[in-house]
C-alpha cells in the first residue's frame, strides 16, 4: 500500500510537452485511472512514474519521500503491458516465477507465492502450460500474475484489456477489480476507453495534451464535468457552442430564450445537455426549461435504448435517447416531437477557456 504525489510533472519530446505541469495525489489502496484519447501523455505518465522516463521538471513521491533519482528496478512497481510482454518459451509458472527468481528468493517460497497468486487469476490448473497454449485473456492474467507475485507496492497498467474482444475486456475487468479490491494495492490504471475508466475506478483523471483536465469518482465527472472536453470526451453531450448572454442571464437556443441564472454577468457560454436528458414528449412539470418543436431525422431502435437525432425548425440538431422504448412506437423520419431540455440537466462551459460555469439548477 501506497500513496503517491505527482507535483508539476513536465516532460518534453523536443517541442513536444507530453507532460505539461501535472500534478494529482492517489490516495493509498486507491484505483485510479488516467483516461484520455491517444496521445494525451497517458503512457508518458505511467512511464515517468515506473521510473523508465527522466522527466524534465517536477517530482513525484511515494508516501512522502521523493523518488526522482530512484532507479526503476528500486522502485517497487508492478507493470503490465497492453502486449502481455510474457516469454514464450516459459511455462505459466515459470513466466510467474521469474521476478521471483530474479529476486534471488528460495524455492520453497517461490513455489508456494506462484501457487497462491496463479490461484488468484484462477490459473492453477494451467500452471504447466505455454504461453502458446492460451488464450489472450489467459495470457493477459499471467501477465497480471506475474506482476502481482512480487508485491509491488504499486500497480502500474497501461491498457491491459485493449488486445482482448470486447467481451473479454469485459469480463477481465470486472476480474482486475475484484483482485485489486481484495489485495488493496494502490494501482494506477492507463485506458481510452471511457466506460472502461468510468466502470473500474475509484477515481478517474480526464488528461488531454498533456495536462489533468478533472480528477474525479466516475459519478462526479459524468455529472459535472470539469470542462468542455471531459464533457465531450466522457459520454455524450448536446453542445450549443459559444451563445450570447444577455444582462439577466438568458440565452437562447432553438430561438426559445431561457434564463440560466448560473450566467448572469457573463456575455458568452456554451451550454450542453445529454441526449438521455432531453424529454421527449413528456408532460411539463412546470419546471424551467427550454422547450422546442423538432423534426425526427433519424431514428434508431436498439433494443434497450432509442437513439434519436432530431431537429429544431432553425436547424439546431439534437441528439436525445429514451431508454426501455415501445417497440410498437418508433418513431419515423419526418415525425414531430416536443423536446423539453431542462435547465437543471444543463451544464454551462466558458467558451473561451473551456471551463466549466455550473448548471442552471
Ligand atoms: N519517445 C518519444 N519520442 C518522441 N515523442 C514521444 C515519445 N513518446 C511519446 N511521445 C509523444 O508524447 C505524446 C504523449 O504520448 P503518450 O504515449 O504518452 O500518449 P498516450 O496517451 O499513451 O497515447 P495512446 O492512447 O495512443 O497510447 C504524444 O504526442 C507522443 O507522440
Ligand atoms: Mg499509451
């Protein structure tokens, strides 16, 4: 168990700032995720802290004590790879074994560790296997396996699942979590895809050029994200980019004008909403709202959910989706819908720096 404190960590590739000043604390038997689209310096993070990358600026420590100049092999991390990285010609057990034996530890307890974590990943019966011999799940876990044998103080994995199909990414997941949850070992974890992050962590951290954008629980950044790209990025979101404000607060969208009292003082704000936040049809409460009539362009029945894309009689677009739809009720191209947007599912962003303003509630 571990805390770990990354301070204004820089680190640059020519002109290239992979790192642009980050900083962020996790918290000790934490999960937590670095999420963000390819090339947002996901890798470059993790690699900086397995020791692997000298960064240019800044510092990194685990539970306090610096470990800047601390040697890679000193540092007491777990790494696992998106490509398995295990020795072909090494059985199961062996491959388990090797930091093991790299450690100069005795036999009877090599053995007796490689059982108990093989156990763990539910490998034992596979012990005397190669790597050949498996399928990529399975290789995956003897890669989880062997990082996790050597009780590293943290664990590092940079997106362990994206080689697997989808429903194996699925139900490895849900196995790392059980497995992280039951040992307590604070694990720092690198993947793009957002319901991945958003279903394992404890925590996310939104990166995008290098910089944190949010550091936040999964419910919290899906509920307010921090700034226009963490908006777009997890999830989806309606954006009406860049509206004028005027001296009350109202903007207007779809020509119906609504007051949004998180804006007033402001002249510029871009506001957003969730397609699963719009209402279709539905009784007015009475409460706030903007409130539109919209043509049915496109329709899409996928069972669970309804993907709608709809637009306003001034051409502003609109996706919204319903969820346990009729199926004897679609709706068809052409149609006519009232689209009630309420103001307290809006989220507000400034538009000239991204950040997040509030809602209207
Ligand atoms: N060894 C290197 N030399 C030069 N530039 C590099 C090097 N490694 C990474 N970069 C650059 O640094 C930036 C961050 O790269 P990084 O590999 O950390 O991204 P990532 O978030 O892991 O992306 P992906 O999801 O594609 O793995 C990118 O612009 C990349 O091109
Ligand atoms: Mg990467």
């Amino acid at each position: 168990m571990a805390r770990v404190d990354i301070e204004e960590v820089v680190k640059t590739y020519g002109n290239v700032r992979a790192l642009d000043g980050v900083s962020l604390s996790i918290a000790s038997g934490e999960f937590f995720t670095l999420l963000g689209p390819s090339g947002c310096g996901k890798t470059t993070l993790l690699r900086t802290i397995a020791g692997f990358n000298a960064h240019d600026g800044g510092h990194i420590r685990v539970d306090g004590t610096p470990i800047d100049d601390v040697a890679a092999h000193r540092r007491d991390m777990g790494l696992v790879y998106q490509d398995y990285a295990i020795f072909p010609h090494m059985t199961v057990s062996e491959n388990v074994a090797f930091g093991l034996v790299t450690r100069r530890k005795p036999r009877a307890e090599i053995e007796e560790r490689v059982r108990r974590v093989l156990d763990l990943v539910q490998l034992g019966p596979l012990a005397d296997r190669l790597p050949q011999a498996l399928s990529g799940g399975q290789q995956q876990r003897v890669a989880l396996a062997r990082a996790m044998v050597i009780n590293p103080r943290i664990l590092l994995m940079d997106e362990p699942l994206s080689n697997l199909d989808a429903k194996l990414r699925i139900e490895l997941r849900e196995d790392i979590r059980t497995l992280q949850r039951s040992l307590g070992i604070t694990t720092i974890y690198v993947t793009h895809d957002q319901e991945e992050a958003l279903v394992v962590s404890d925590r996310v951290c939104v990166m995008h050029q290098g910089r944190v954008h949010q550091v936040a629980t999964p419910p919290e950044v899906y509920a307010r994200p921090a700034t226009l790209f963490v908006a777009s990025f997890v999830g989806a979101m309606n954006l009406f980019a860049d509206l004028a404000v005027d001296a009350a607060g109202n903007v207007t969208v779809a020509g119906v004008r609504l007051r949004v009292p998180a804006l007033a003082g402001r002249t510029r704000a871009t506001i957003g909403i969730r397609p699963e936040d719009v209402v279709l049809d539905g009784p007015d409460d009475g409460a706030p709202s903007l409130s539109f009539d919209a043509k049915v362009e496109r329709a899409s029945f996928a069972g669970r959910e309804l993907l709608l894309r709809l637009t306003a009689a001034d051409s502003t677009g609109l996706a919204a989706n319903s969820y346990r739809p009729d199926p004897s009720a679609v709706p068809q191209p052409g149609q006519h819908a009232r689209a009630r947007l309420p103001l307290s599912r809006l989220h507000a962003f400034d538009p000239a720096t991204g950040a997040r303003i509030g809602t209207g509630a």
